[in-house]
C-alpha cells in the first residue's frame, strides 16, 4: 500500500490535470414523498411528492468523480434537445465544467432514469427510464472528432465511459484511439456489452468480472480461470493492459509480458455499490495522466472505490477523503495501535515470557516536552510500555467543547514514532478503568500530581501484586498552557494589525 507520502506527492498532481471525458451522459432524477395511502384505482401506493432533486449520470458520475478530484475536465457527447439535455448541461455548468464539446440532436432521447423513493424508510418505491440506445448519426461523430482535434494537445488522457446508449460508436472509438495513439495520450475504456473488438489498441480496458466472463463465454471460478481470462483479453484487444474488477475481492491487473498484479479491496461496510466503477475509472485516467505508475494509480483507484460503496448513492469522492483514508488505515494497521481484546491476549504472552508491562493514561493533546519526558520514564520501569488514549469523545466531556485540538487517529500516530512507546489503544470513557481490569498491566503510572491512593484502577492492580508509580512531572509545561500562549499570542499580533 501507498505511504501518506507518495499518497500525498501523488494527488497533489491531480489538481489541473487535463482530462477529456467521451460517453453518454444521462440524468438521475429523484423524487421524494410520503406514502400514506393506496391508490382507489389500482393496488398501488401513491406517493405524495415533496421534493424532486437532479444529478448528472452515467459518464456524467464521471465528469463528477474528476470534478471532485480537482481536475481539468473536457466532455463530449451528444445529447437531446429537451428538458433532459438542458438539465444536463446545466448540471454541467454547475461543476464549472466548459460545454462546448456538448453536441444537441433533436433525434436523440437522452436517458433519464427517475426513481421514486419514500421520505418515510428512503424505499425505492419505483423507477422509470426513459432513453434511446441508437446509435448517434455520423454528424454527430464529426462533431466530436472535430472538437477532439481542436483540443487534443490540452488533454493529459482520454477516458471512453460507455454505457451502450449511442454515443460511442464503433467507428467513433476506433477514430478517437487512432487520434489518441499518434498522440501518444493514454486512452482508457469502462466497457459495455459483448462486442470489445471496438475497444482495440486503448491503453487500458476496465471490466468488472461479470463482463468478462460474457465476452469470453468462459465461467471465472478461481484463479486459474481469473488469469487465464485476463491474457485472453489482452491478446485479442491488442491493449496495454486489462484490470478486472472483482467487487469485494479486489480488482486484478493483467500485463503485456509481466505477472498479474492482485489489489485487495480495502475492508469497508458497503453500502451502495452503485457508481463505483465510475469512480475507479476516473482515477485510473487521473492517475496516468499525471505520470504515476500504472500499479500506483490503481492502489488509489481501489482507496476511492472503497470509500465511495460507503455511501449511498452515486457519490464522488475527494482528494482530502482519499487523505484521510489512508491516513487512518496506516495509523491502525500499525502494529503498535492495538484494539482492546487482542492487546489483552498479547499482554498476557508477554507476561508468560516474564516481561513486565507498564501502563499509563492520558489525553496526550498536543504532544510536548512534559509529555516525551513522561513517557521517558514510565518506560525504563519495564519491559513493554502501552499508553491508553482517552477518545475524542472522552476528550471533550473532561477538557470542554473545544477539545481535543488533535484528534484521535493523529495523537495515536504521533505516539506510534516514538521509540519508547510500544502499545497504544484507546477507551470511550471517561476513566481508563476497564481498560485496567482487561490488560491487568504489572505496573500502573501517573504523574507526581497525583497521590497515590487518588489513581484511578489503583485497586485493581494491588489486588493482584501490581503497584502504582507516579513519576516527576516537568513543571511548567502542558497541554493548557501551550493553547492558552497561542491564544494570547493571536490576540497581541491582532492588536497589532489594528
């Protein structure tokens, strides 16, 4: 997996980065209201609408998901001349996004999927489509092969989201991974349907597992099969690669000439699986097109692809979630920061092999000199040091509203580097006092003060042979009067200003 880092550096070059979106852009309509009665005229519910919300579908999650990303999005595409391709382009103008390459036939029927849903329990109680699938005239191909020359030196990748409702062609792919290729600029497809030979020569094609298995008439049921699909693919595709999208198992890239890369899925509740591709495919392009690896784009596609099945809906996800995600992954996959019962089971092997376990508690916001010096000490009094950390929710109840100033999974982190530490884990309530009874550490350490007999679960420990210390605390410095010095600190400079 990616460190915070190379995570970082990486999506910092996504912001700006040219990208040019070709499929069919649909609307997403829905339609809120109570239920509360059944139709005279047939066994139906009737649905009292209260509130009626639009958002931009099919390649238009897309353009969303780029968007979000902080990326210079380009689209093209064709739509109808009514409501439907009106509210499309105004959806689009709504993300900033420039519509020029949007092309209007009065023959088209843009597709429009309106689902019906209950304010009540959020039940999808009904959903109408309304759509064409033919294919666009070859006008409309010219339209957007012409703007696609007039712009094609600006664009950093070319993502092909098809949805098999007429705008990608046979002949409008072909042309477009021909312009792309004398380019040199990356052409990367989300497929549709049974057909791929249309998709010939793109850089990289994205089916998901399912898809596979129809275009190749073969049953994917282990590994065996998995890879054998995957070559099958490339050879008849002519393509750079192909990355197969497994759901919950992860996704798999196939290589020309190199071995199969397996990318597990990250371990999340889902949701709505709903959209997820999009978001993969978005990142995928983003990622070429600012010059990652292919393997690093991809470790950062399946991060996105795990926040979004978190949320319902078709959703976009952004560069701060992405951040943060992996932010809190990398704190607690650490192998210092410790849930509760197996810390418990590792205690007590420790205690088998004669080590001595210390243990102390605190808030530990806004780590400082008293702190360091603190930990300093409690370790040297045994063999393993574990610090329990008051929750942030705990954190506010005793220190007030506006604590902490460092949350959680960020305090953790930081006393993760520090040598002396061993073992973190942390505890909702206010005292660690369950926490002491469960890890039933050797040695139990507070500052001097205290007094002794004023120590929380110091009876628990004497009770089985443990004891208490309290070490000397640096005067003069905490977490109180570090906020306070800034506080005061703001304040003269703001005076200062005036």
């Amino acid at each position: 997996m990616l460190d915070l880092q190379t995570l970082t550096e990486a999506l910092s070059r996504f912001v700006d980065t040219p990208i040019l979106v070709v499929g069919d852009l649909m609307i997403d309509e829905y339609i809120w209201g109570h239920v509360n009665r059944v139709s005279p005229e047939a066994p139906v519910q009737i649905v009292e609408g209260e509130k009626e919300e639009f958002t931009l579908g099919g390649a238009g999650n897309v353009v969303k998901n780029l968007v979000s990303l902080e990326a210079q999005v380009f689209v093209t595409s064709v739509v109808d001349r009514g409501d439907t391709g009106e509210q499309i382009v105004k959806e689009l103008k709504k993300l900033g996004v420039e519509t020029s390459g949007i092309f209007k036939n009065p023959e088209k029927v843009s597709s429009r999927k309106t689902r019906i849903l209950s304010l009540d329990n959020n039940q999808q109680i009904l959903r109408v489509d309304r759509e064409s699938v033919e294919p666009i005239s070859q006008k409309d191909e010219k339209n957007i092969t012409d703007f696609i020359d007039s712009n094609i030196e600006r664009f950093g990748a070319i993502i092909l989201s098809d949805y098999s409702k007429g705008v990608l062609t046979q002949t409008l792919i072909v042309k477009i991974i021909a312009r792309a290729q004398k380019k040199n600029i990356p052409v990367i497809v989300d497929p549709k349907g049974n057909k791929y030979e249309k998709y010939r020569n793109a850089s990289i094609i994205t089916p998901n597992k399912k898809e596979a298995e129809t275009v190749l008439n073969l049953h994917i049921e282990d590994d065996q099969t998995l890879h054998k699909a995957g070559r099958l693919l490339l050879n008849r595709l002519k393509t750079d690669s192909i990355l197969i999208t497994l759901g919950k198992d992860g996704m798999v890239l196939f290589q020309k000439g190199k071995k199969a890369i397996q990318i597990p899925a990250m371990k999340k509740e889902v949701y709505d699986v709903t959209g997820a591709g999009d978001t993969v495919i978005s990142l995928l392009g983003l990622g070429v097109a600012s010059g990652l690896t292919l393997r690093e784009a991809i470790e950062i596609a399946n991060i996105a692809a795990g926040i979004v099945v978190g949320k319902i809906g078709t959703a976009a996800v952004t560069l701060q979630e992405i951040i943060d995600d992996v932010l809190q992954h990398t704190i607690y996959s650490s192998n210092k920061v410790l849930d509760p019962a197996p810390l418990a089971k590792l205690v007590g092997d420790r205690k088998k092999s004669g080590n001595t376990i210390v243990f102390t508690n605190g808030c530990f916001d806004i780590l400082h000199m008293g702190h360091t010096s603190f930990l300093q000490q409690a370790r040297q009094l045994g063999d393993f040091l574990i610090v329990g950390l008051n929750s942030d929710d705990s954190v506010r109840r005793l220190k007030g509203p506006h604590r902490p100033v460092v949350p959680l999974r960020e305090r953790a982190a930081i006393l993760s580097s520090l040598a002396g530490v061993d073992y973190i884990t942390s505890f909702e309530e206010d005292t660690p006092l369950n926490l002491i009874n469960t890890l039933k550490p050797d040695i139990l350490v507070k500052g001097d003060d205290y007094k002794k007999n004023e120590v929380v679960g110091r009876e628990i420990v004497e009770s089985y042979g443990g004891r208490v210390e309290l070490i000397k605390l640096v005067k003069g410095v905490s977490t109180t009067s570090i906020i306070e010095r800034i506080v005061q600190s703001a304040k003269t400079k703001g005076k200062k200003q005036q």
